[in-house]
C-alpha cells in the first residue's frame, strides 16, 4: 500500500495480510460511505471497468470497514463497495478494524493520497484537512508523503479560488496550470470572468497566461470625480433645449461644452437654436 509515511502512522497503514487478518461478508445494504472520504467524484467508465472484473473474478482484495452503531463505515474501499452494488452483489468481503475518528480520517486521505489520482481541489482539501484537523505540518506531511513542501503549500493556495471555479478544476474544465495561473487575479468577479473566457475558448495554460498579464497591464481608468450641482443642473437645461447629449466639463480657471449631433441636418438645427434662440 503507501510507504514512508512517517512511524506514526505504520500502526494503521501498513501493507495488510489478509490471510492472518479476519475477513467476513458484510452486508452492502450495512455499510455507508467514509465520512472523511477525499474524493467527490467517482469515474464512471473506471467503475464500470472494476464492475465487469468483478463480475468475473469476484472482489479480490477485501475492503476495510469499521463497527459503527448501525452497521460499518467504510475507510478504504469506496470504488470496490460501488462497483460491487453495480454487480449486483449483496455482500463484499471486508476486515472490519478499530479505528478512531483520528485514525480513519488519516488513514482515508493518505490511502487515496497515494493513489494520485484525485482532482487538483480535492488534493488540495485532503492537504488543508490533515494540515487543520490533525495538526500535521506542512514540512512533516510533504515528508510523509514523498512530495515537496512548495507543492503542498501551491496544492492547498488552490481553495482560495471561488467555489464555481474550483468546481470547473474538479469537472476538468480547467487543468491545475489553469487553476494556478487565475490565482494571481485578486478580484473575485474578475477572476470568475476570466475563467469562464478561458473554458469556453478552451484557452491553453500559456493562453491563460498572456490573458492575464494584459489584464494586469491595462491602464486604469481614472475614477469620474463627482459634478458640482450647478454644472449638472446647466447639463440639463440645455440638454432638454437642444434635444441632444450635452456635457460640460469644468477645469480650475476655464471649462468646455460638448454638444452631440447625429448628422449635418442635426448639427444646422442645433447652430439654428444656439443663433437665434430668444433667450
């Protein structure tokens, strides 16, 4: 199974001998799925696949449950007791061990940790678990796990994403290199934006990439600095005069009037207004 984990988990994770360990039937009906379980979505073409091997050859290595009050829970084994309800089984061969909430939640994430086959979020969330609910240090977990510090720290800067990205990192809409690129985007909304441009135009890493630092490059618009009352009361006066758009811009000595016009008659009608008006 895993290896070099650390001593403190070799009491609970190790490789099993199922022959010395007692294996029994259980119910599928009785157990339940890991309350701790990391993975959120389960391949169906790869249950399908473990479906059909099981119905030929029988489930070959059996999964590993605890008592629970009613019934098990099942720690490691989830693709197997899935696989066995689309066979058809009614029971699935199983070591029922006892195991502390500690335990299984630990032993649940590092078995599925090891697999490597997760989503980037759902590797993130079993990381940000271990790290916050049982206390493990990043540098201690990256040694347990073989994997580098700077990738757990990277892996688990993943769930400051929004939720409905994470969520298009996890249907694979948007690969890890995506995931990391968009966290360099501050702004909520923004980032929201530019990660449904790059789903639909299917936008590749370096893509993302560019897109991003001409975003970063674009200068700001300065922010409109509110009109005196007085010039926006003129503003429409001569606005419902001329029956056109009028702006007036007023600097610290001297200012401008803008009038719009749509075309050669509009702009004869408006001089014609302006020369002659009586007022």
């Amino acid at each position: 199974m895993a290896k070099g984990l650390g001593k403190g988990l070799n009491t609970i994770f190790q490789e099993v001998d199922y022959y010395e360990e007692s294996v029994q039937e259980v119910e599928l009906k009785a157990c339940r799925p890991n309350p701790y379980q990391p993975r959120k979505v389960f391949d169906t073409e790869a249950i399908e696949e473990l479906k059909d091997s099981i119905v030929e050859h029988g489930v070959l290595q059996p999964i590993i449950v605890r008592k629970a009050i009613k019934g098990y829970e099942i720690v490691v084994g989830e693709r197997r007791f899935r696989a066995s309800k689309e066979a058809g089984f009614t029971t699935i061969p199983a070591v029922v061990r006892e195991l502390s909430e500690e335990q299984m939640m630990e032993l649940a994430l590092l078995e599925n940790l090891q697999r490597e086959d997760l989503s980037p979020i759902e590797e993130a969330e079993a990381y940000d678990r271990l790290i916050n609910e049982l206390k493990i240090k990043q540098d201690e977990l990256a040694k347990r796990l073989g994997k580098s510090r700077p990738h757990i720290a990277n892996m688990v800067r993943l769930l400051s994403l929004p939720e409905r990205v994470r969520a298009m990192v996890n249907s694979k809409e948007l690969s890890m290199g995506h995931a990391r690129a968009l966290l360099s985007i501050k702004d909520e909304d923004q980032l929201y934006l530019v990660a449904e441009k790059v789903r639909k135009e299917g936008l590749n890493v370096r893509q993302t990439e560019e897109l991003i630092t001409n975003l970063s490059n674009k200068p700001k618009k300065k922010p409109k600095t509110k009109k005196d009352v007085f010039i926006t009361s003129k503003e429409n006066e001569l606005r419902e005069k001329l029956g056109t758009g009028v702006s007036i811009q007023q600097g610290k000595q001297k200012g401008k009037i803008e009038i719009e016009y749509f075309d050669r008659e509009d702009l004869d009608r408006i001089i014609e207004l302006l020369m002659y008006t009586n007022e």
